[in-house]
C-alpha cells in the first residue's frame, strides 16, 4: 500500500514522504495514530500544494537570510570592554554581547547560541565569530573590541 506520511516516522521516512508498507501496517498502526493518510490523487496533490507552499517559505527565508548577511559584513561590529593599562581585558568576550552588539549596531535578533567565536578574546583588537542560520547557511562576522 502507498502512503503519505503526515510526520516523520522512525525507521520508514520523514514528513510529506511517499512510501509503500503493509496494509496491515497502515490500517493498525499508521492511520489511526494519524502518522500518514493513504495516497490517493486528492492527497496527492494536497501534497504536491504543501510543498510548493514549503519551497516558497523557504526561498523568503533564504532571501531574508542573505540580506541579514549583507548588513552585518558592512562593517565590523564595535564591542566595549574593560580593560587594564596594558591592553588586557578584565574577563573575555562572549556571544553573548555579540549578540547585544548585533541588535544594537545592526537591528536584527540573533540568538546566542548561533553564535561561536573563532579566537579567544583576551585583548583589545579585531576578532572574527561565525553565525550559523540554518539549512547550510552561515557567515563570518568581524567585530572590534574597543577600550570603554
């Protein structure tokens, strides 16, 4: 029997996926846990519908995504920290007050766990950090710490 899968189901395949098991299978466990429906031509091309509609999210969230990566690599980002005689910050930077510097500089949230630090910051100068967004795309961000 060919079916639709509503939601990813383990050892079978992943959401919106068409595949073949048992009908015993489908009529006792898949149906009326509501994890596939049969594919038939109506669902097939509710199917085909909800997958345009995905393609089509995706491609704005892509574009969105891209302009956000435009705007932080204009400049590098100014981060404030405070430091001793020698040039020394008390503490480090984290990805968090990247986070803090994005939203301020820049306007645009980005969570601080997206955020990783290539070097460790432990004196003044120009650091690099890495954002990753998701579906593959990610971005080097430079960012000047600055005596405050």
């Amino acid at each position: 029997m060919e079916i639709i899968l509503i939601q990813d189901v383990d050892n079978l395949g992943a959401k919106n996926e068409v595949v073949k098991v048992k009908n015993g299978y489908a009529r006792n466990y898949l149906f009326p846990r509501q994890l596939a429906v049969e594919s038939s031509s109506s669902n097939k091309k509710q199917l085909e519908e909800r997958m345009k509609q995905v393609k089509k999210k995706e491609d704005k969230m892509l574009a969105e995504i891209n302009s956000v990566i435009a705007k932080l690599k204009e400049a590098p980002l100014k981060l404030g920290a405070k430091t001793g005689t020698s040039g020394k910050i008390f503490g480090s930077v984290t990805s968090l007050q990247i986070s803090r510097a994005i939203r301020e500089q820049r306007g645009y949230d980005i969570d601080r766990r997206k955020i990783s630090i290539v070097d460790e910051v432990k004196e003044l100068g120009t650091y690099k950090a890495n954002i990753e967004f998701g579906n593959g795309q990610s971005t080097e961000v430079e960012f000047e710490v600055v005596a405050e």
